[in-house]
C-alpha cells in the first residue's frame, strides 16, 4: 500500500510540474507525445532512417519494437531459438538495408517483408 501511494504522489508531482528530468538528471528530454508515437500508417524508412542517423535512442526503441513485431509475426514463443545479440545485429542489418533500398516505403511494410525472406 505505501509503494502505492509513493507511486501515486510521485505521479502527482510529475503531473503538477511537467516533463523535466528528475534532480540529477540533467540532460534528459522527454520527448513530446506525438513525437514519441509510432504510427505504423505514416512512419515511413526515411524517418526511421533519420533517427538512425541521430543516434540518439530513439531510433534503439523504435528497432526493439520492431524486433519484437517480427518476432510476433514468426510465431515466436518459449520453443523458438533464443535470441542472441548477433541475431539482434543481423535483424538491424536487414531492416536498415531494406529501408536503404526503398526510403519512401512504409516502415511496419519493411518490417514485414523481413519475415518473408
């Protein structure tokens, strides 16, 4: 119950105050909602491209949810292999390859052709 309450008034406070980083923390931007969304109708390989190129996290969450979308799509469940940080660089050699190739296509598109190669 006081974990539950910390959290709620921790909420609260942020909530009062805005997005800023914690004391501490300087440096930290929280991204605005509608930048930090990923809208699979609109989100092409240019941008995705873009963040790459950044460098700056946003492209590293973007690419763990496609992975895990791939993952989805292949059936992926406790019998498939495990996976491996090399199977991780490989799924991000091909889908950054494939939007190279094709900048104007839709990213979730891109995601799955992967699965059909």
């Amino acid at each position: 119950m006081t974990k539950l309450f910390s959290l709620l008034l921790a909420l609260t406070l942020f909530a009062s105050t805005g997005p800023t980083a914690p004391a501490g923390m300087t440096g930290i931007q929280i991204p605005d909602p509608d930048e930090s969304s990923i809208d699979p109708g609109s989100f092409q390989c240019a941008d995705y491209l873009e963040l790459v190129e950044a460098a700056d996290g946003r492209a590293d969450v973007r690419t763990v949810w496609a992975h895990g979308y791939y993952s989805a799509l292949r059936g992926f469940d406790e019998t498939s292999a495990p996976v491996s940080v090399q199977s991780l660089m490989d799924f991000v050699d091909r889908l950054t390859s494939g939007c190279e190739a094709a900048p104007g296509k839709l990213w979730i598109h891109a995601i799955k052709e992967l699965e059909s190669n």
